[in-house]
C-alpha cells in the first residue's frame, strides 16, 4: 500500500512568491490559511484579498482560528475550502468500495475494463500467520490462472464475432476491453487497485473517522497513511478524525437487534424465497409523481403557491399535462439534464448486483446507495460470453471452490471471508435516486457504449420507473437513444444530435 500527497490548493501569492524566487517558508504552503481567511469573511468589512494576506503572514495564528471556529463554534464548512489530491496506490477491489462510499469526493479508479490485470491481490493482514492463508491464496491464483485463460479465448472470440471492426486497428483497444470486462467477472475482490482521489478537508476528516472505525486491517492502515501525509500540511483542519462508537458499534448493535425481532417471524425463509426471482425491484416512488413535478414547474414560473399550483394541475387533462413537459424538454440536448423540478420525485429501488456492477452503480453519488454484504447464496453472474466460449463449467468450478473457501473463512475468521469472492459474485443493495439523478443514471449506463450488466440493471430502473411516472420519465433512456425519444415526441431531431458531434468515432456497439 501507497499513499502520495499529489497535490492541494494553495494561495496564488504565495505561489507567484516562488516563481519570483521570494523566500517562502515551508510552512506557509498550506491550504489552511485559504479556510482561515474565508472564515473571517462573514464579520471582517475589508476585501477578501486582504484578509489573505493577513492569513498568510500569520500561518500559525490561522491554524488555532480554524480550529476555535471548527472546534469550539462548529463550523466545519469552512474545511471544505481546504483541497487535496491523493493517490491511493495498492488498494483492494474490496477496500476501494470503502474508499468510494463517500459522496462529495471525486474519483477516478483503475479500470479492470480498460487495464489487464497482473495477478496481483491483497493478502489481508488477519489471514498471516494462520492455516487459512494457504486456503485464499491457492483460491486466489486458481481464479488469476482462469483470468488470463478466459482472457485469452475471450480476445480470440470477440476478434472472430466483430471481425468487421477488427479490420481496422484502430479499433483493437476496443475489442480487447470487452474480452478483459468479461474475464475479470472471475477475479477477486483482493485484487489490487488505485485511485485519484480529491477530497476537501471536511469529507477527509469524516472518511478518516470512518476508517479509524473500521473491523478491516486494511483500511485502518489506509486511514493511517492519509492522515500521515495530510496531518503536517492541515493540522488544524483534521480535528475529529479518530475512532468513535458511533462509527464502530451502530450497525453492529443494529445486526444484533435484527437478529432477535426475525426470530419472532416462522414464515421468513419463505419471503426471503418469494423476492429472490428478480434482481431489481421498484419498492417505493412517490404517489402523483407526475402531478408533483408538472406542479413544481409552474410554481417556479409563476407566483401561485405551491398548493394552488397542483390544485390546477389536478384538473388539467392528460394532453395538457404532457404540454408543460414537452415545454420543459423542447430545448434539450442530449448532454442537458432535465429540469431540477424533477428532483421533487423519487424512486426506491432494491437491486440484487454482481460485484463488478456494483463498481459502477456506487460511482453515482447523488442518490442514496447502501448495500448488504455480499452473500453467495444470490449466486454469481456469468457473463454470456464466457458460455459462448465454452468455459460456463470451468468458470462455475472455480465458484464452487471459492464458495468453499468462503464458507470456511466466515466460520473461522469472517472480517476477511469477503476478500476471496470474485466480481461475479452478488449483493443486495437499496437505491433511493430522484428522477433527474435517474435520467443522468440512464443516459449514461443505458447508452450503448455502456457495459452490458449495469446496462441491463438500469434498463430494469428506467422500465419501472416509466411505468409509475410515464410522464416524469418520458423522455428516459442513453445518450444513444435520445434523437430517438426527442423525435418520437416532437417529430424532429434535437439541434445537437449524438451523430454530428466533432472527433467521434461512429462504432456500432453490436456487443
């Protein structure tokens, strides 16, 4: 594991300082003295520039301001003006999902799409110096070994199918993407990874408290090397970072409690039975959806009351409602979202995803996402192509026997058991999304670019949420339908259509 300080915003004087060759102090670049002055800004009358400087002449004076402010009057926006790039080097598949849960963070992750693995993994720290070890690793390489095998055939069956595109070598980095998507559905979630991560002081401490929290040895030590490196730059900035019960105890508790209550309930294993068939369900949206956003969009453009404004709406007919969102969209080009009225809408989804889903699913952060452990009795998800090349038996072999060590290591030592599942296999998790997050969600991962198991997830989403709001999500669905859907509606094409932007390349996606 690695962790490098790559960068964090500094103020611009003090780099126009060095490139004067000016001494500068070491300690004056800091990212705190930007958070101090902005503090200062609600009761100080002179012009921000100034208070800067001040700041910036009194580094140490700016750091107990930060933290009396922080501290003392908990205000702890202004370590948000405070900026840091990280490189996280050397991570799990399984701790990165820690990494990425939290929301107001930017990300950019290796991609096992786009990147050949090398066998690398993670050996979790709990397993040395036990007898369980020889167990995951023999899995591990076993699973590594079927990678580059399947990886292999795959290549050779993706160049024979689209050996149009394969003409051409321009088009090979393509084609060799989707052989490596497939093949890694067999890899574990040990496998090593890294990420650019940008962060703003207020999340990090937050994600620091977390990780100080955390059962797993990993992403304490993770946790411990951030606040390494950040810890000497922004002391003052990074004041509640350690452990709490809070963090570490709630879900625990809460398990326990559940545990008591479904004891009560004889009739459980049959409902559990009764919601496994589909793998995404729509469990609650709001009632009227279309009546609350068709109300929302004439209360922004009037000066009736939000009560008045869906009284008329409940009268209008179904051709005069659609007119008000014909209105809203008419305009509207393929990279627009759809007005922030549609926000007033939401959808609960309970999704049952492989690992290698769930990858993508969690990059959406503005939604509620959580997730269950991953349980296999949910089964893998074998992607069609590995059937296609006649590797479904060896692919499910491999499964059978990680599910064996996974049995083992939850009885013995059940912090790590998850580390030696693959991308294959599955968890439940719970999405909450409003509608204007849902069309980015479809947009993106419904175009026909996107990989084909999140795109078949969140066509399910879209479908439901269609069938509950026809109206809200009328115009639902990728990028490389919406000329479609536009003229579906309006007769005609967009002005800015996915066929007449500059530099892209047009590949029919038949995969």
């Amino acid at each position: 594991m690695k962790v490098n300080l790559a960068g964090f915003n500094v103020d611009t004087k003090v780099l126009e300082d060095l490139q004067r060759q000016a001494t500068v102090k070491r300690e004056d670049l800091t990212p705190e003295v930007i958070s101090a002055a902005y503090a200062r800004i609600s009761r100080d009358p002179r012009p921000i520039d100034q208070i800067r400087q001040d700041a910036r002449n009194e580094v140490e004076r700016a750091r107990r301001s930060n933290s009396t402010i922080i501290f003392k009057m908990g205000h702890h926006s202004i370590a948000e003006h405070a900026v840091f790039n990280l490189d996280i080097i050397g991570v799990s598949r399984y701790a990165m999902e820690e990494v990425e849960r939290f929301r107001l963070c930017s990300y950019t992750e290796k991609s096992q799409r786009y990147i050949t693995l090398d066998k690398g993994f993670i050996v979790p720290q709990e397993l040395e110096g036990t007898k369980y070890k020889k167990f995951f690793v023999d899995v591990i390489e076993d699973q590594n070994y079927a990678y580059v095998e399947f990886f292999n055939f795959l290549k050779d069956y993706v160049f024979s199918k689209y050996n149009d595109l394969a003409s051409d070598r321009k088009n090979y980095e393509l084609l060799e993407g989707w052989a490596k998507e497939d093949a890694r559905y067999i890899t574990s979630l040990s496998t090593l990874s890294q990420v650019g991560l940008t962060i703003n002081a207020r999340n990090l401490e937050f994600m620091l408290r977390r990780f100080a929290s955390s059962r797993l040895s990993e992403v304490q030590v993770l946790g411990e090397e951030i606040y390494k490196k950040v810890f000497k730059i922004a002391p003052s900035l990074l004041i509640f970072h350690q452990a709490n019960d809070y963090d570490r105890k709630t879900y625990l508790e809460l398990a326990k409690l559940s545990k008591t209550i479904f004891s009560q309930f004889k009739n459980l294993q049959t409902e559990k039975k009764k919601y496994s068939g589909e793998d995404v369900y729509l469990v609650e949206a709001t009632k009227n959806g279309d009546l609350i956003v068709t109300a929302a969009i004439l209360h922004t453009v009037t000066n009736l009351s939000y009560q008045i404004c869906k009284e008329i709406v409940s009268k209008l007919s179904k051709k005069q409602l659609f007119e008000i969102f014909k209105n809203s969209w008419k305009y509207m080009e393929f990279y627009d979202a759809v007005l922030r009225e549609f926000e007033y809408v939401n959808f609960v989804f309970n999704i049952v995803l492989s690992a290698a889903c769930f990858a993508q699913l969690k990059r959406h952060r503005m939604a509620t996402l959580t997730a269950q452990n991953y349980d296999p009795s949910l089964g893998v998800t074998i992607p069609p192509s590995i059937k296609a090349i006649g590797k479904e038996k060896q692919f499910i072999k491999i499964i059978e026997k990680t599910n064996k060590v996974y049995k083992i290591l939850k009885k013995n030592i059940p912090i790590v058991a998850p580390y030696v599942l693959t991308n294959a296999h599955r968890k439940r998790v719970l999405l909450a999304v409003n509608a204007r997050e849902l069309y980015h969600i479809s947009r993106l991962r419904e175009d026909e670019h996107a990989q084909w198991d999140i795109r078949n997830i969140v066509g399910k989403m879209s479908k439901l949420a269609k069938n509950k709001m026809p109206f809200v999500c009328a115009i639902i669905g990728g990028k490389d339908k919406y000329n479609q859907l536009y003229n579906d509606i309006f007769g005609k094409l967009p002005k800015v259509t996915t066929q007449t932007l500059p530099g892209v390349r047009k590949i029919k996606l038949l995969k």
